[in-house]
C-alpha cells in the first residue's frame, strides 16, 4: 500500500475511527451543498430532529437548475423555482451560508469554492456532486457523495470511507500550442479507461502539471471521476498558494504563512510509495476529441474512429454500441463531423482562463450559421470578470449567446438542452446517452479552444490551424 502521499496524511489526520465494517469514519472539512441533492437530506434531518453538526463548516449555492438564459426570479419553470427556494429555506432554518444569486458570488459549486477561498491544502471536502474530485487540485481530498451521505456529514460532519490505493500519474514534456490540460486528460483516461481508477486516488504529477494554473489543474481533477478514481489530487505548491492568498475565506495575511508552512507539510514525500504509477509524455499530445458514449472513447483531431477489428475482442461490442448511437462510421475521419451546437461553460471548463482562451479563437471571426453557440460562465464572478475583460462583446460580436451563470448543457437540468439527435461540440465532461438532455443527442468533448474553432467551422476542426493563421 501507499506510504507517505498527501493521501495518507490527510486521511490519517481526518480519521476518527474504524468501524467494525473495515471503513474508516473521516472527519469532513468543508461540506458543499446545492439544490438537486440536499431537499431530501435535510428532510430525512427533520424527521430525526436533528441538527446541522458544523453550520460554519457547510456552504451552499444553487447551480444545476439555474436558467442561464432568463434568471430572473421566479424562474419561469416551476420545478426549478420550487427547489431554489427550498434550498434558501433550508439554508436559512439551518444556519448555512448561502450563494444565491442576488450574492453576485453563485454560481458552479466546484468554481464557487475555490474562487471564494473555502478550498483549501489539506482539507477533507465532500459535496453532492460526483465532480467534487475539482477541488483536489488545491490538495485536498475531495469526495463525491449521495444524498443519504449529505445527510450524515449534516449531522454528524463525518462519512464512513474506505481507503483507497494511491496512483502516481506523472505528466511530462511540453506542451505544443493548442493542446491543453482537457486534451491531457482526456487522453489519460483514454489511455487507463473509463473503469482504471476504481479504487484509486489518483495523484497527478511531474513538470507538465507544475507549470500549470490552478484553473488547469482543476480541468484535471474534475475529470479524475471519469477515469474511475473516486478522488484526484495535486500537490500544493506555490501556484496554489499565490491562487488562495487574499481571498475571501482564505486564511487571514497574519496567519497565511502558519498555513503555508502545513499545507507544504501535507505534500506527499519525495520517497513516497504509489500502488501504481503510470507515466504520460503531453509533449505528443495533439487536440483529443471524444467520438463516443464514454469519456474513454477519443482520438487525436488527426485520427479515425476505431474500428472493431482494431481492438480487442472485449471492447468490439462497445465501438459498435457508440457507433451506433452516434450514427457514426467505423474508421471515419472526427475532423470534419458536423456540429449543430457549441457549449463552453461546466464545472470543468467555465472559469476566466477557460473563457479568454475560446475568446482568442473567436475574436473577429463569426460562428456558423447553422450552429448555436453558447457560452456560459462557470460563476458570478467569473461572468464580471469577463465583462470587465470585454469578452462578452468578442463572443456576441462573433454571434453566440452569453449567458448567466450555472451549469448549463453539462447535464440539462435546466432549459439548456439538445434537441433530438443534434449534435454539441462541449467543453463539459460527460457524453453518455442523454446526457445533455435528449435521449438520441450526441455530444464531442474537447477543449473550449476546440469548441470555439467547431463552432466557427460548423465542425469538428484542429484548433492549430487557427492559433498558426
């Protein structure tokens, strides 16, 4: 087993106990709640009579209803307006600080957290959402959880965990203009496989991942759940910290450096035992772009859709499902696939970088006509940011709609939806079936860079040739 990572560290310094099932019972940081799975938890509260544990440990916002088009109050779709004001309810009954949007400082739960300081080193976090793993980027330990678990960190602000393996993902070489931290990830899951890090952690590290923003880095993490890990994290360093400092709920500047000084404790140890350990060269890497059902189903923008014979017996049956749905050909070209829409935004690629770099794309140039273009971003402040930036102006100019924050087309619990078998060009992270909200829609990850030039084609294009024009 693993000794001496961030992993171990944290988790020995968040164990209450071991259970008498093996689990251990794991003292829980910061808890993060939005409105689709807390309404039950905090009723299965009431009936218990019980009370939030920690009020000042939890912290909510609402995200995936949010309308992005329209956000005026009442939101025009009842479902939504009913769990909004549930949550505030909730909120307000049970002592939690809530992000609502007359804050200006809603938005995405894994973009909130972090912008406003709550994520920090060292840290056990938890949040009803599978994407929880964003926050490991700071050094945390972040876990997705179900709504009976919401409910225990409420009362209790522990959760019966297992332990888990610990795998090194050491990413090295440069990068080549117009690859970015979605294209590395994207193929490491490629690579490993939709189920490779069951039972894993995944720690991400080498010089690739150093030298990146802390907005690359989460990129990396909220996709760790798409590669099986439960949990994926980076080491703190000084990126990390220069990111925290002076925000609203960081450590105060008089105790900043007593925080440091722990953060830079809790890194894994240069002689640090993994499970595993598996080395990626980036420098390689052109744009990934996934052609299938699954994250795991990608390719590079110069290469075919696979097909059954050029795989192994056990994965035929899974190019022909993909196939099938996509109502794509088995050796067929992904450049040049049609789009009918493009989404930048998500919980993975709705921050201010992600936004800028989909901006340089689209500046002075006009998206197709036969494709719907939105770009959503990931928070209040990001929206302000952007606005103040005049990036807002580059993306109407271009003709897609800016819109308000939330999480948008990512999952579609919210008007943001494919129609019929449409197909979307998205920066988000999931393309199962139905995924963005129609049963035969078909959606393309890739990066916002890449969503931008499909956008502007009307197809899946390589960004490059944009960046060297």
């Amino acid at each position: 087993m693993s000794q001496r990572t961030l992993y171990n560290k944290v988790w020995a310094s968040h164990k209450v106990a071991t259970l008498p099932t093996g689990q251990d019972q794991v003292f829980i940081g910061l808890h993060l709640v939005h409105e689709v799975t807390s309404p039950q938890a905090f009723s299965m509260l009431r009936e218990k009579g019980s009370k939030v544990r920690y009020p000042n440990r939890t912290f909510a916002t609402m995200d995936h209803i949010v309308p992005t088009a329209n956000q005026i109050r009442p939101f025009s779709d009842q479902q939504a307006e009913l769990m909004a004001q549930t949550l505030a309810a909730n909120t307000n009954e049970f002592g939690i600080k809530f992000f609502d949007l007359a804050t200006a400082k809603q938005g995405i739960v894994h973009i909130i957290g972090p912008e406003l300081g709550l994520t920090q080193p060292g840290m056990t976090i938890a949040c009803g959402d599978s994407h929880t793993s964003t926050h490991g980027a700071f050094g945390s330990l972040a876990f997705g959880i179900g709504t009976t678990e919401v409910r225990d960190v409420l009362e209790t602000q522990t959760l019966s965990l297992s332990s888990l393996k610990v795998r090194l993902i050491n990413v090295t070489g440069e990068l080549r203009p117009g690859v970015y931290a979605k294209d590395i990830v994207l193929k490491i899951i490629q690579v490993l496989g939709v189920k490779g890090g069951i039972g894993y952690a995944y720690e991400y590290g080498g010089e690739t991942i150093r030298r990146m923003s802390m907005d690359e880095r989460m990129t990396i993490c909220n996709m760790s759940i798409e590669g099986g890990a439960r949990i994926g994290y980076i080491n703190p360093d000084q990126t990390t910290y220069d990111y925290i400092k002076g925000r609203e709920f960081a450590p105060p500047a008089d105790k900043f450096d007593t925080a440091v000084d722990y953060w830079n404790s809790i890194a894994s140890d240069s002689d640090a035992e993994y499970d595993d350990i598996v080395h990626i060269d980036a420098s390689s890497l052109s744009p990934v772009i996934t052609w299938g059902i699954t994250p795991g189903q990608s390719v590079g923008i110069e290469d075919k859709i696979p097909t059954p014979d050029s795989v192994l017996a056990e994965d035929r049956k899974s190019i022909e499902e993909a196939c099938a749905h996509m109502k794509f050909t088995p050796g067929q070209d992904i450049r040049g696939i049609p789009i009918n829409v493009a989404f930048v935004g998500s919980c993975t690629n709705g921050r201010i970088s992600d936004l800028r770099e989909a901006a340089k794309i689209l500046q002075g140039r006009q998206v197709a006509s036969t494709v719907q273009t939105i770009v959503v971003p990931g928070s209040q402040q990001v929206k302000a940011q952007a606005e103040a930036e005049g990036l807002d102006k580059i993306f109407e100019a271009a003709g897609a709609e800016w819109r308000g924050a939330g999480c948008s087309m990512c999952l579609a619990m919210n008007p943001d939806k494919l129609v019929g078998d449409q197909i979307s060009a998205s920066s988000s992270n999931r393309n199962f079936i139905g995924r963005q909200g129609s049963a035969t829609g078909r959606t393309l990850l890739m990066s916002p860079a890449m969503v931008a030039a499909a956008a502007i084609e009307g197809c899946v294009t390589d960004v490059r040739d944009y960046i060297r024009s």
